[in-house]
C-alpha cells in the first residue's frame, strides 16, 4: 500500500499564475481533505471532499478549488497566485470524514 | 468556531528523559476528538495519539500519553524515555463529532518545535 501521495513534491509559480496539485488516496479511501500550511506554521483546512462532492469549505477564497474523481483522487486549483499562496499543500484522506486522517508528504509551492 | 493553542513555540529534553507539550482548545460542543500530530523534516504528518472527548480514561500508546482535562479543555501529551527519533514538529488538532459544518476537519494549533539532546 503505497499511502496517500502527492504530486508534484516542489513547485515554483510566477505570481499570477495558475497551478494544480493533485493527489492520490490511500487504498480503499474515499474522503480527501486538503490543507494549506504556511513555514512554521500549523495546517488551515481548505476544503474536503466525499463522494466527488465538496463537503466543507475552509475560510479560502474561490482562486482555490477542487475536484474529485471517481477513483477517489483529487486535484487542487489555485487561481492568480499571489506570494502568500506559498506554502505546504497537504492531502489527507480517510475511509470517510469520521475515520483517521493519513497524510501526503506534501507539495511545497513557491510563488515569486 | 473551535481554535487551538499551543503556548509552548520550542521544547527541548535530553534522551532518556520526560517531556510534556501543551496544549488548550476552545470548544462548546461536547463530542469531538483530540489530537497529537507529529511533523518531522520529511513533512508528512504522523498520528501520535487520539483522545475522543466522551472517554474519562487518558490514552495512552507506548511511550506517549495524554492528559485530558476536558472541564479545563486542556490536552497535553507526554513523551517518555525520550529518544531522538523524537525531534519533529508536533501539532495538536481538534475535530467534531457533532456533524454539520466541522464534521471531518481538522482544526491545528500553531505547532511546538521539539529539540532532543544526546
């Protein structure tokens, strides 16, 4: 079992521009919750999805948005990055919103 | 809305020994979940230990063991015979188990950096 990945596990943006991050569930997940983490700081929720439907949203504007697939896997969206968007993108999925979250490694995204 | 703190930025101990982080949350639901995460260098997030809010009994798990003192909403995690495997970020999280618009989020605090000395 290969656990929850992520892809790509760096990436660098020029403010402005578009980005997407995707990521693969455990085996047998089908809740993927993505989170935003800033250098040193803890992790802001920014949505969950189950279902292929987006269950919660976390206090993000629209630039960010998501998708599910019918495998379960997810992409995250973030429009007119803005230097702030840089930081740690984490997925984490679960049997479904009330079971254990596993977490990705991660992708670091850098805007300048 | 649900927040958590951690007071404690930095922690250190010497190996072998006991260490205890802190950790406060605001809550005024009743059934949720408590949290103990820990971060090393590779990024990923690791569970440490789970306290479900209904349970009066600390959990505990190997070497690492809370104490949960709901009335206060305080959930600290201690780690004994400290070994250097050990160092990492840890974070403390909340999540409801009250359905509706928290059900399945995790809530974070700001993280405590633990150092461990040879």
């Amino acid at each position: 079992d290969a656990g929850v990945t992520q892809s790509p596990t760096h990436l660098i943006k020029t403010r402005g521009q578009q980005v997407t991050l995707r990521c693969s569930p455990k085996s047998g997940h089908d809740t993927v919750s993505w989170y935003q983490q800033a250098l040193g700081q803890g992790p802001q929720f920014i949505f969950q999805y189950y279902e292929e439907e987006e269950r919660q949203r976390g206090n993000f504007p629209d630039r960010f948005s998501g998708h599910q697939f019918p495998n379960y896997s997810s992409e995250l969206n973030v429009n007119a990055l803005l230097l702030g968007d840089s930081a740690l993108y984490l997925c984490a999925s679960s049997f479904d919103p009330d079971t254990e979250a596993f977490f990705g490694q991660g992708t670091r995204l850098t805007v300048v | 809305a649900q927040t958590v703190t951690q007071s404690q930025p930095e922690m250190s101990v010497q190996e072998a020994e006991t260490v205890t982080l802190s950790c406060t949350y605001d809550t005024s639901e009743s059934d949720y979940y408590l949290f103990w995460y820990k971060q090393p260098p590779s990024r990923q997030m690791i569970l440490v230990i789970r306290q479900e809010a209904y349970k009066q009994q600390n959990a505990t798990e190997n070497r690492f063991s809370v104490n949960f003192q709901k009335a206060a909403k305080s959930f600290s995690l201690k780690i004994s015979d400290s070994q250097l495997g050990d160092a990492a970020m840890y974070f403390c999280a909340y999540k409801s188990n009250a359905g509706g618009t928290s059900y399945g989020k995790l809530t974070f605090g700001q993280g405590t950096i633990l150092t461990v000395h040879p």
